[in-house]
C-alpha cells in the first residue's frame, strides 16, 4: 500500500458520473469481440448500400426491402451504443451513487474500495486487464466480460503503475 492511497478518497459528481461512464463505454466498445461485431456490421450496411444502387429501378420492391435493411441495421448499431451506455451508467451509477464518497487502498495483493454500498477487497489476480482512462481505471475481470470502475482521482500515478504490474 503506498502512503498517497491511504488518504485518497472523492465525492462522486454528476461529471465525474459521466466521465467514468465515457471511458467505461470506450473500452466496452474497442473490445476485440466489439470492433469484430461493429465492423461486422458496417460491412453489412455498406454492401446493402451498394446492392441498393445496383438494382434497376423496376425493382421497387427489392429496393424497399434493401431500404428497410439499411435502416435496420442502422438502428442496431445506434441502439447497442445507446444500451451499452445506459447499462454501464446504471452499474457505475448504483456502485457509487451521486453524491457519495469512495475511498480506495492499494495494497501488495488487491485493491479496496469503499463507498456507501460496501467494501470491495479486490485481489489483482481475479482481474485480466487494466486500462486507465481519463476519469476512471477499468479493470477487467479474468474470463468475464463484466468490468470494474475505479475513479482515476483515487489512484496517484505509482499506485496504478503497482496496479497494472500486479495485473
């Protein structure tokens, strides 16, 4: 545990809500599974797109169906975004509520957070990976796709650098 950490601790705020929210969402979406799907995706829309203006114009029907498909998968795209968001927001938003304050500690083999919901002892070898963001460490669990948020005002520059070695 390093002597900065001890007495760290932050009151969460609206923007510092939504900051851990935009870096929790970024790494949800730069996912090797998610840029495959998205790319994926896009492709799908792109070639629509190009059969679309293939087709003759005595094809009405096809191009209407064409039509609906790009604005399907539009919409899919959008959507998922849109959920990925929210779901992140209401996990970062019911862990740390508005207004509440969060402390952590570095030790040798975990870190802990605490906040009103509780204590977490969090030992580094149930994690997988650790990115740091602008306003929030993410820390990935081993063999899950579920994340951990932990506010980067927490964590002095040698406390994360601990973090990620141990990780």
């Amino acid at each position: 545990m390093t002597a900065e950490s001890e007495s760290r601790s932050v009151v969460i705020d609206a923007e510092l809500l939504r900051g851990m929210t935009r870096d929790a969402l970024i790494f949800t979406l730069t996912r090797p599974l998610a840029i495959i799907a998205y790319t994926a995706l896009v492709a799908a829309f792109i070639v629509n797109a190009i059969v679309l203006g293939m087709i003759a114009p005595a094809a009405e029907e096809q191009r209407a169906n064409l039509s609906l498909t790009l604005v399907a998968i539009a919409v899919l795209v959008i959507a998922s975004i849109i959920f990925t968001r929210a779901s992140t927001r209401r996990a970062i938003s019911t862990a740390m509520p508005s207004g509440s304050a969060v402390r952590a500690e570095v030790r040798d083999e975990s870190i802990m957070l605490v906040s009103q919901r509780g204590v977490s002892d969090m030992k580094y070898s149930t994690f997988r990976a650790a990115r740091v963001g602008r306003h929030a460490v993410i820390l990935q669990l081993r063999g899950a796709s579920v994340i951990t948020a932990v506010p980067r005002r927490l964590l002095s520059d040698a406390d994360v650098a601990l973090v990620k070695s141990k990780i």
